[in-house]
C-alpha cells in the first residue's frame, strides 16, 4: 500500500540510504491520468510525499530523491561514442577504377 512504501520510505531515508533513492512516477494508462480518476502526475507531491513526511521524512530527504538524486543520474550518464564508420573500397573489373 502507499502508506506502507512511505513509511518504508522514510525509514531508509533515516537509516542514511537518502542518497541511493530516487523518486518517480509513471502513468502508464488512460485510467491513472488524473481526469479519468486516477493519482495523475501530481500524485507524488499530493499524497504521496506527505504521508512521507507523517512517517519522518525529512525535507532535506525529500529534495534529495526527488530532484538532487535525479539530476546526479542524468548527469553521470554519457552517450558512447560513434561507431567508427567502415568504409568499403571497391574497384572495377573491367577498367580497374577505384571507388569508395
């Protein structure tokens, strides 16, 4: 339940583990859009993070797994290069013209 993931929440949080965790949220379906009578995309700072905060969640806590943690992972991830582009040389039997 919510209340159980808060309150699980707030106790890693308080065991020190703030900096490993990251929030989101996912609407996947029509039925969880906020006009259809679900959460919505507000959902998390509505309902979720204050039933966080009832269990101890700290607002330090709080800002570090919704916006610090994140930011940190966005920027640690590169993109790999280009692969090295193969070129291909081919010549003409006939007149033994070179071409790429």
């Amino acid at each position: 339940s919510d209340e159980g993931l808060a309150a699980a929440l707030a106790r890693l949080c308080a065991e020190g583990y703030a900096d490993r965790l990251l929030l989101s949220l996912g609407v996947s379906s029509r039925l969880q859009l906020a006009s259809c009578g679900g959460g919505g995309f507000g959902f998390l700072q509505r309902a979720f993070l204050p039933r966080a905060r009832r269990h101890g969640l700290s607002a330090a806590d709080e800002e570090r797994i919704t916006t610090s943690n994140a930011a940190a992972l966005l920027c640690y991830w590169t993109p790999p290069p280009p692969p090295e582009r193969t070129v291909r040389h081919w010549s003409c039997d006939a007149c033994h013209r070179g071409y790429v």
